[in-house]
C-alpha cells in the first residue's frame, strides 16, 4: 500500500492551518478552511516515434476560504509561511466584505462529523513519477514502432500523462484530512493517409486511478489493443459511409460511459438545477422540482453517484469541504432520484448533509460542485455483448469515444465514435464510418430496452472534465456495461459541403 | 505575495545553470473575480500565483536534447532546485527534431521591474455597478447570472544566449446573461477589457433588456438551412477552431483540412473566400496587445517548440483578401521549408476584417427572412478532414422579417465547417470589438465582423432553454 509522499508531509501544514484559521476565526468568520494542494504532471507525447513533447511540471499553493457575516470569501497564493496564511485570511475577510451587498441570502453549511487528523491514499501499486525515464520512454517507443510497422499505419502518435495530487484540508471544526492520489493515462493513435483523404484510430484504454503497472499489463492489455488497432484502421479507411436514419445500438462502455456523464452526470447537479452555471455551462432540464418524479430512462437504468469504487478517477477518502466519501443514489428503476451535492446546497435544500461532491482543481481555485464516480449498474443476469447484438435486425455497434456535444440544459446531444459496425440479422457486418448519434437525454435513456452484464462492464472516465469560472478541470470516472438502444437518429457527418 | 525582485532570481538560476544551454521563465499572475447568479453573489476571489519553468538542453550523440521542469515558485530556492532538475534531465532525453540555437541579444529595460499586481480594490466601482444592476433587474422581474474576471500576467524570460525579456499580459472580461422569470427567454451580452476602467455596466444592462423585450414574442422553426446573421462573437467563436487547428505539419502530412490535394502540399495560396478577408494576429494590435516574444514553458507539437523561446512575434497575415496566406510551424520546421524572415507565430488575438462597413443593426435591416444566431456553445470537432464542427445555439436566436428583429426562436444544434462559412459567405459586416461566448476562458482579445451565410445548417431543433 503506497504511503503519503514524505515530501509533502513535511510541509508545516498543521502551522498554516492554525495561524489562518486562528486568524479568520479572530476577524469573525463562522467558517474558515484552508487548503494546501500540490500537483505533479508528468506529459510525454512521441509522434512516429520520436520524441515531441516533455514536460513535468507541479503546483504548490494554498488557499483559505471563509464565511464572514454570511457572505463567502476566498484568497490564494503560493508562500507557505505563516504570515501568508494570515495574510491570505485577511484578503479572504476583505473579500467577503466586498461582495456582502451582493449577497441576498446568508450561507450556511450543512452540519458534517469532524474528521480529525485523517489520511488516505489511493490504490495503485507504482508511482509514474518514479519510474526512470528511460523506461518511460522506451515503452511508448516500442507500442509506437509497433503500430508504425504495420503497412496500413502512414503516421503514430503516443501520449502519456501522470498525475498526483496532494491535498490537506482543515476547517475550524476540528477536521483536517491528507490525501493522495494518483491518476495515468496513457493514448495511442494510428493514421492512415489514402487518395481519399484521411482516418484516425485510436486506443479506447480508458484513463485511470492506478499507476504506472496500468501501462505493463495490469487491467488493460495494451499490447493486444495495439496489435489490432492497425488492421481495424485499415478496415476503417475503407469502410462504407453510413447511410442517415434511425438505428437500433449496441454501445461499448468505451463509448457509453461519455454519453452517461454528458447527459446523466452533468444533468444532476444539483448546481446546475439551481441556476449557479446558467451563464457559462448552463442549467439542467432535471429541475429541483422534479425530485422523486422525473422518468429519466427506462426501468433498466440504474446509477449511482460515489467517490468510493477503488481506481476510480473522483474517489476519495475526504472531499474538499472535509466530508467523508459516499455512495448515493442518483436514478433508480428510470425515475430521478438524487443530485449531487456540496455542504451549502445540501443545508439550502435540506438534505440534512452533503454527499460529498466538492472539489477545487488546484489552491487557486475555490471548490465547487463537481461530480463524483456516476456509473450505470449492469444487469446482474444481463446478456454478453453477442447476447445484445443478437437481438437486433439492423443496427450499428459502437465502441469508443471521438466527438461530443451536448447543449446547456444537457438534453440534446451528438456523439461519433472510434469505430462502428453494422449488425445485420443479429450479426457483425462490418465496420461503417462517419456515424454521428443525435438523441434527446429521456428519449435516448428511454430507449434502452436493455443492459449487459457484469461481464461487460468497465470502469472509464476523463482526466479533465471541465466546468465553473474561473475554469476547473476534474478528473471523474463512469462505470457502466454494454446497453442496447432502439430506434435512435443517425447522421451521415461527411454529407454536405465544406 | 511581496513584490520580491524576480530578476535578480532569474539572474542567479541562469547563471547557476550547468547544462549546454538554459531558459528560465517566470510568470506571476494576480486576479480577482467575482460570479453571481439569479441576482446574487455566488462566488469570490483573490488569487496570486507564481510559477517558473526551466528548459536546460543537452548535446547528444545524434542530436539536442531538451527537459522542460515547470514548479511553483515562492523563494529563490525554489527557482535553483528547478535549475538543478532541468539540468539532470536534459542528458537522459531523447534527442529533439526541433533543437534550434537559442534566441539572443535583446534586454528589455523593464525586466528588473516587479509583477503588476491586482486585487479586491480594483472591483469595488464594479461591485457597486452590479449591485445597482440587481436591483433594477429585480425591480424589472427579470434575472441576471454572470461572471466578472480580471487577471494581469507578468512573464520574465531570460536565457543563457543573454536575452531578457519582460511583458505583462492584462486580461479582462464581463459577461452577464439575463433571464425572464420562465428561464425560456435568455440574453447574453460580454465586454473584454484590460483595466476594468472602460466597462459599461448600464449599457450592457440596456442591450439585454433589449433583446428580452425581441424575445417577448416567439416561434417555433424546423430544422434546415436559413439565411444568418452571425454577429462578430460567434464568428469568432467558429474561426478561432480554425486558428488552432493551422498546423502546415499536419497539413503537409494530409492531416487537416488545409491539407493541399498531392501529399506533401498545403492549401496556401487558395482562395478560400468571395469576400476580402484578412484574419491577422498582431501582439502590437494597440487594443489587444500580446507579448511580442514566444513564451512555451511547454512544447505544443506541430505548433511550438519549447527551443522557440524568446523569438520575436509580429503581426501575421493567415489569410488576406480571402486567399491563405500562411501556417503555424515551429522555428525548425520554417527554417526547414524554406521560410525566411519572420518567423509567423500565432499570438492569442484574432482580428478579422473585410472591409464591410454595415452594423448588426444594418445588417439585419438588410434581410427579408432569417435568423440572427447571438451565442454558439459546445463546439467541437467532428470530422477533422472538413473542420465539420458542431455545437448549439443558445440565449438568443431571433428571427428577422422584413428588416427587423420580430421574434426569438427556438435553439438548434448545427453542423458546419468554419471553412465551408468562409467560402458560402456572401457579406461582412464592419470589423467590432467583440468577446466570444464559448472560448472567452482562453481567447478575450478579438475583432470581428458579423457575417451573412445564406444557407447556415441546423442539424435538429434544441429543446434546451
């Protein structure tokens, strides 16, 4: 079990947290938290197997937050003195007081136990940041002269990137919590360039909460999808363009799990409902006041929100207002039944305690709502891959994720993939391309008549889901299983006239 | 954050360096934002960061190397044990295709100058305007949510070849989106700004409360292909895509849409618009203005070379008169196509213009029937051969007839290329000041003018409001 970088323990954390909490507590802040965070990043991208980008960098700050006269304020900055950390509580105070006439309704936290002096890492087995380089590179040279030799292969690119986060929190309840995580994912791409233009593939290895042994053969075979990626590429490029229509679909989690965090998990948080993104990534059609009533999908959805499942890209031990790691639920048998939330909303809509899904990207930023692992249950009897496959007459089979939008209410939305095959009879037909699927979030999830099983389900995600102003990237992972959809609208993307 | 003297660090770290060749570079930011919503404050803060990044590079066996360290940045120790870092790195890379010598010669005069620095002070006049603003909005029955920012980034560059170079990047922005109390009429409005000073609050206030009262009527449209007003933000919404996506690799490499049609060529010097068009960047723009050097504490490929540091930027012409004048290359790749002078960096500022000299309000007074489109949003790439995009309307969508704006619409989600408007575009309307919806967290400095696409496709209706 890896242990807490020492590097980071030995800051004076407990230091900065007594003199800005004493601080903020003497200016007369209800509350007052601080947090240090650090942030290692390690990015190297060959192209045909050459070296193009290397950079590692990291982020050290600390920020304190605080509720004055019931308005928020909140400061940052990078100097990990005592004096700063007062500093910074003062300018958090004198910030509060600036935006107190434009507060119209006092902030108060739901209650949360105290969670004193706790630590918690997360499961992996090799730091990246510890492997030597030249391992590093020599593994992303050999997977990329491998898809280099192959005749269909005209360009490679191969892109790794590696986190690790530190975070420790305190608040003038008691609480204080030090934690680390480590995040990888590695991406590989193939390109042929035929008279016709050109095709892309790339890998559908899902980003991870795991370390470097994700890239050596533990839970992905990264040697087998690259020994395949060249013969689908040149299937791909020669493939027949879809005809637009309306589809039934089988979708891979390597695509679905996309569609479920643009359309479901975006869709219900509770943030959104309440208008605090409709500027900028905008509300939801979930409304509050349809808690308990909204039909979301059919009776075979079910998901949940959490931050427990291990490797996943949003679990925690504690989130970043000091509430412990939960498992909620978000929609069960198709009808809404759960948002997630931070401490102010959960107390402003009377949850009674937040489920805690707050998280700032870095020190500079304030947290925010921001979503937890959101994962569509399998079918504990459900069929196999071929099982749903076989249940259709003509359809696409869709495995990986490419292009994706979705609209600010995250109703409408259009998704393409890696690749596409025809089902015709029950059966694999060969690969199709330039598919893009345009659905509605109910009409889409109210046409899944059915979900894989255990067997096909996988645990996928995105490193860097944005969201809030100033911008904040979040790491977050959504599990789910294969599912089948009827009857879903199918554009041709190469028609028209560009 | 003291006001500590930077230079004097960047000084000892370049000459504590013990590797072939060193790039130091330090950027301190401050920033104060504030964010509201439903006439409330929601958010606030005051933020200061410091960072450095040290590139050391190293002579190998079959070439130059290159190690890119970026850390936070509190002490002059801080700064050395980046040296220290980079230096170990650098014989342990592979060798870099984009090794070049580093940039020489020029002090700037300013370099031992501190940070330019902001705080809560300078939002106090602003704080005062939106609290004068929410109350009118209540008094109206109507909603604003929004988001104020503004940061000033002081970047030092130094290297061992004796350059030094100093530049502080101002940026300002202010958007505010009104709501009626259905939550189905929707405005936006957004100003950029460098000092905050030159912000109308008011007047911003005046234009949604205009656009509600266009919105007070509505009807609904079909899908299908209608003649557009695309006023100058989400015009630059559309071309910025096509900005960053100029790489002459990739398009000598038959990767991008501006791939020529025999392998190996670009579509430089094709005509890609009827209309004259030029679209510029320009660090000297006196409104926009941008470090006139490279600053890369990491290598974009294809784009920038981390070896490109400190090079000097000017204005570069993309396209001009319509026709495709240049690519983004890395200071080797020009060098190895043969280019000469210059080297054509793209700065973060956009300046379209061509030569049109109607107003939006001109504009639309010249249309019988068709649709002004305010805010495009979610863009993104679906087909990258074409530069097909899609994304969504949003807050505003009006329909005109017979000269004037008589209701808003429903939303659409479109599929277009920026390429494909270009070329279908059949007017431009005068080149404005304008702040993109969608890409206004990176891009705040452009000029624009609305264009008229006779044929703008909408893919399916939007239910979102």
């Amino acid at each position: 079990m890896p242990e807490i970088d020492p590097t980071f323990t030995a800051l004076p954390l407990r230091e900065l947290a007594d003199a800005a909490l004493s601080r903020a507590a003497s200016l007369g802040a209800s509350h007052a938290d601080i947090r240090v965070v650090r942030t290692q990043r390690l990015h190297r991208m060959l192209r045909d197997a050459r070296l193009e980008a290397s950079s590692d960098s990291s982020d050290l700050g600390l920020s304190v937050r605080v509720i004055h006269e019931g308005s928020w304020g909140f400061a940052a900055g990078v100097t990990l003195t005592t004096a700063e950390a007062q500093r910074l509580a003062d300018q958090a105070v004198a910030m509060a007081t600036v935006a107190r006439p434009l507060v119209s309704t006092p902030v108060e936290l739901a209650p949360e136990p105290v969670h004193a002096d706790q630590t918690w890492v997360s499961s992996y087995d090799i730091d990246p940041f510890e492997v030597p380089e030249a391992d590093r590179f020599a593994r992303l040279l050999d997977l990329s002269e491998r898809l280099l030799a192959a005749d269909a292969v005209h360009h490679a690119t191969a892109r790794l990137l590696a986190v690790k986060e530190n975070t420790f929190y305190a608040d003038l309840t008691g609480t204080s919590t030090t934690q680390q995580r480590v995040r990888i994912e590695p991406d590989f791409q193939a390109v042929n360039v035929g008279d016709g233009g050109f095709a892309t593939m790339n890998t559908v290895a899902p980003p991870a909460g795991r370390g470097w042994e994700y890239l050596t053969g533990t839970a992905w075979d990264f040697e087998e999808e690259i020994a395949h990626l060249p013969e689908l590429l040149a299937e791909h490029a020669k493939a027949p363009s879809i005809e637009a229509g309306r589809y039934d679909l089988v979708i891979e989690p390597t695509n679905l799990w996309l569609t479920i965090h643009e359309s479901v998990a975006h869709g219900t948080e509770l943030d959104r409902a309440l208008g605090y993104e409709a500027a900028y990534a905008g509300t939801s059609f979930a409304t509050f006041d349809q808690l308990g009533t909204l039909q979301y999908g059919s009776e075979h959805m079910n998901v949940t929100g959490d931050r427990v499942t291990e490797h996943g890209l949003a679990t925690v031990g504690f989130d970043d207002e000091g509430v412990a790691a939960q498992t909620f639920d978000i929609i069960k048998d198709g009808v809404l039944v759960g948002y997630q939330l931070n401490r102010q909303m959960a107390q402003e809509k009377g949850f009674g305690r937040s489920n805690g899904c707050a998280y700032a990207d870095s020190a500079g930023h304030i947290p925010l709502q921001r979503m937890p692992n959101v994962s569509l249950a399998p079918d504990p009897q459900g069929p196999d891959v071929a099982g749903l496959i076989a249940g259709i007459d003509d359809g696409i089979y869709v495995i990986g994720n490419k292009s994706w939008s979705i609209d600010m209410q995250r109703y409408n939305f259009q998704f393409t993939g890696q690749r596409f095959f025809r089902i015709k009879d029950g059966r694999l037909a060969g690969q199709v391309k330039d598919v893009a699927y345009q659905a509605t979030t109910t009409e889409f999830w109210g046409s899944m008549d059915a979900v894989g099983g255990p067997d096909t389900y996988l645990l996928a995600g995105s490193l860097n889901c944005g969201k809030g102003q100033p911008g904040q990237g979040a790491p977050v992972s959504h599990g789910c299983p294969a599912a089948r959809f009827r009857n879903v609208n199918v554009l041709n993307t190469a028609e028209g006239d560009n | 954050m003291n006001d500590i003297a930077v230079s004097s660090w960047v000084e000892q770290a370049v000459a504590a360096s013990t590797a072939r060749e060193c790039t130091v570079i330090v950027q301190e930011s401050h920033e104060v934002n504030l964010r509201w919503a439903a006439n409330a404050l929601t958010t606030n803060g005051s933020m200061s960061q410091r960072t450095a990044t040290v590139i050391s590079t190293a002579e190998l066996a079959d070439g130059v190397s290159a190690a890119s360290v970026t850390g936070p940045l509190a002490t002059a120790e801080d700064l050395l044990e980046l040296v220290r870092q980079a230096d170990a790195a650098a014989p342990g890379a592979p060798a870099d295709d984009e090794a070049q010598p580093l940039v020489s010669g020029q002090a700037d005069e300013d370099f031992d100058h501190p940070a330019y620095r902001v705080g809560p002070e300078d939002f106090s006049g602003l704080a005062l305007d939106l609290g004068t603003a929410f109350e009118r909005a209540a008094a109206a029955g109507h909603l604003l949510f929004g988001f104020a920012e503004y940061r000033r980034t002081t970047t030092w560059l130094a290297n061992s070849a004796g350059l030094r170079r100093r530049a502080v990047e101002p940026m300002g922005r202010l958007e505010v989106n009104a709501k009626a109390p259905d939550l189905i009429n929707s405005a936006w409005v957004g100003a950029q700004s460098t000092d905050f000073t030159d912000v109308d609050v008011p007047a911003m206030h005046d234009e949604l409360e205009k656009r509600l009262g266009w919105g007070s009527t509505r009807v609904d449209l079909p899908a299908g292909e209608y003649e557009t007003i695309l006023p100058p933000g989400a015009v630059v919404d559309l071309l910025v895509y096509a900005y960053w996506t100029m790489s002459a690799r990739d398009a000598e490499q038959g990767q991008n849409v501006y791939a020529g049609a025999e392998r190996g060529t670009t579509r430089i010097g094709e005509q890609l618009s009827t209309l004259p068009i030029t679209i510029a960047s320009d660090p000297e723009h006196q409104q926009f203005q941008q470090p006139p050097f490279v600053i890369l504490p990491s290598s974009a490929p294809g784009l920038a070379s981390v070896f490109d540091n400190g090079v000097p930027v000017g204005r570069v012409d993309w396209v001009k008169d319509g026709v495709l004048r240049n690519l983004v290359r890395t200071r080797a790749g020009f060098a190895r196509s043969g280019g000469t002078g210059d080297l054509p960096f793209p700065s973060e500022n956009l300046l379209v213009d061509a030569g049109g000299t109607a107003d939006l309000d001109e504009m639309i007074a010249g249309t019988k029937r068709g649709l002004l489109l305010t805010c495009l949003w979610y863009i993104r790439e679906v087909d990258p051969q074409t530069l097909l995009l899609t994304g969504l309307t949003r807050d505003g969508v009006y329909l005109i007839e017979e000269g004037r704006v008589t209701a808003a619409v429903n939303n659409f989600r479109f599929n277009e290329s920026p390429i494909g408007l270009l070329r279908r575009a059949t007017e431009a309307g005068r080149s404005e000041h304008t702040l993109c919806r969608e890409w206004n967290d990176w891009f705040t400095c452009s000029l624009a003018p609305a264009l008229r696409i006779p044929d703008f496709r909408m893919s399916t209706v939007s239910q979102a409001y």
